[in-house]
C-alpha cells in the first residue's frame, strides 16, 4: 500500500477491504480486530504520511446492534452485537480520531449498509467466495445458487422464531451496483466540512416500481412495509432460479439481529445518491445468469470462460 500511495496522485482512498462474515466473527474475533480495526489505523498513518486527506469508508449497520426503535438512522446509538460489526465501529472511531484530533484527514464519510447482493450486470464481474466460507458462514445469494446448482444439498436458515411476520430476520438489501454509486456520489460531493455519516440502505419492495421513483419511494410509501425477511428472499431466488430449494432451519446464530432496516433520507437529501435496482427479483436475475456461466468462480475451465 505505501507502495501505491507513493507511485500514484492519490486523492481519495475509498476503502472497502476487509473480512465480512458476521458469525466466522464470532468464532475468530481477533481476526476481524486485525484485519479491520489495526489495519484502518495503518492505513490511515499511511494516508497522513502520503498527504491524502480524503476517505470514504464502507462500513456496515452491524456497527447499531439490536436497535429498540426502527428505522434507524445516523443518529440511532450504536452497540454492536458482534465482533464484526464492533471492529467496524472502532475503525470507524479512528477515522473521526484522525480527522477531529490530527487534522490530518480532512473529510471522512462513513457509509453504513447490510446484505450486499448481486454482480454488475454486464456480467464482466460477479461474486465467486470461497467455497468452503460458503459453506460454513454462506451469505444467503450465494448459499441459494449452490443449492440450485447443485453443489450443495439444502440451505440452512438460522433464526426461524424471531418476533417477525414469518420468525426470520429482516434486512434490507442493496444491489452491489447501488453500492458503488453511492461511494462515488459520496466522493463528488462535498464532504470537506465535516465528518458524514450515512445509513445506506436499499429497501426492496414485493412490488416493481419504474426506476424513477429510486429511494424517494422507500420514506412515502408507508403502505409497503421495509426489509425483506429471509424467507422472502429465498422465495425470490427460487423464481429467479427456477428451483426449489430445501431449506433446513436452525437456530439463531449468536450475534444476528432480527428486525434492521434504515431511513436512507439523509444520503438522497445531501449527497444526491439514490438506489436503480430496487426489485429483488430484478437484482438477483443477473447474479444467478453469472452463476451460471461460472460455476468455478473465477477458475476457468476453458479458454472462453473468464
């Protein structure tokens, strides 16, 4: 890294890197320290070393915990419930260090969002993890495709006796194409006078709505509740799939909250960002068509494949 910082003109670091499976945090706790916490403190020696004051820093809503009142927004307390999400909120403690007490990074701005789905829709990229992190932490687009491949025999589902409508937990989902927008819309925009925090959501609806409408929709249509619960979402990728999927159900796994969902006004209001691909089916059908055609990943098995 102190390599790139010094052979390029670096004005903004948008870092995304780091470990994200919620219960393998758990099991490994120091791993995720390391990996998220210790190494957002190199890289911020390093940004200040290199004269880079700028950075945008893809956390997550693990950082709230089990919140008591729903929607969250950037101002609900945070109290993470994980090693995951509590790495991530120190990381996040240490930019504002940086910028509050050093002054040597001038603008921050934190974008906090759960369950990250699809591939670009091009089909240059998808997402290939490793099988057997799949397997044992899968998330749960990746675990409903190996399933319809048929590379493994059921989906497992943690938590079915939540206090929701069908007892499993409920999330919102952002299409990974969104994501990126919204870390580039927060880059144009001006965020120089002091640190920002966005709750960055994508709600997606039962319904299809003209794209238009993007986020503005997710704070007027009260009638259409938030989230998605995980029940739900299989049900998506059956149809998008055309299969059924066996599901085994198991029980809460420690650390997962059942009800989180946002109030994404303050990113569309001051930023400008607003989510494209806000139909489930829509978002998954691209991923699944990326699945298809590589079913090794990004391990070719002929020269056409990449």
């Amino acid at each position: 890294l102190q390599n790139v910082f010094a052979e390029a003109h670096i004005e903004t670091v948008l870092h995304f890197a780091g470990v994200a499976y919620v219960a393998e945090s758990v099991n490994q706790p120091l791993l995720y320290y390391h990996n998220i916490t210790s190494n957002m403190i190199n890289m911020l020696r390093l940004m200040e070393a290199s004269n880079i004051n700028k950075l945008i820093f893809s956390s997550t809503c693990a950082t709230y915990g089990n919140v008591t009142k729903l929607p969250i927004t950037e101002h609900t307390q945070q109290h993470p419930v994980n090693p995951y999400g509590s790495a991530k909120l120190e990381a996040e403690k240490y930019a504002r260090l940086f910028q509050a007490e050093k002054g040597s990074i001038r603008s921050v701005a934190v974008l906090r969002y759960f369950n990250v789905y699809g591939n670009d829709h091009r089909g240059r990229i998808g997402e290939a993890p490793d099988s057997s992190l799949v397997a044992k932490y899968g998330r749960i687009s990746n675990a409903c495709f190996d399933v319809a491949l048929g590379k493994r025999m059921y989906l497992e589902v943690f938590g079915v006796s939540h206090n929701t409508q069908d007892g499993t937990a409920i999330r919102d989902y952002i299409h990974v194409t969104d994501l990126v927008r919204a870390h580039v819309s927060a880059r144009v925009a001006d965020i120089s006078k002091s640190l920002h925090r966005f709750v960055l959501f994508a709600w997606v609806f039962l319904k299809e709505f003209d794209t238009k409408f993007s986020l503005q929709c997710f704070t007027v249509m009260k009638s259409l509740k938030p989230g998605h619960s995980v029940r739900e979402f299989i049900r998506a990728c059956e149809t998008v799939t055309g299969s059924q999927l066996q599901v085994i159900e198991r029980p809460a796994r420690n650390g997962d909250a059942p009800s989180v969902f946002a109030d994404v006004k303050k990113i569309k209001e001051e930023v400008g960002w607003e989510a494209r691909i806000i139909n489930l089916e829509d978002g998954l059908k691209s991923a699944w068509a990326w699945a298809r055609l590589h079913p090794n990943g990004y391990k070719a098995t002929n020269s056409s494949q990449v």
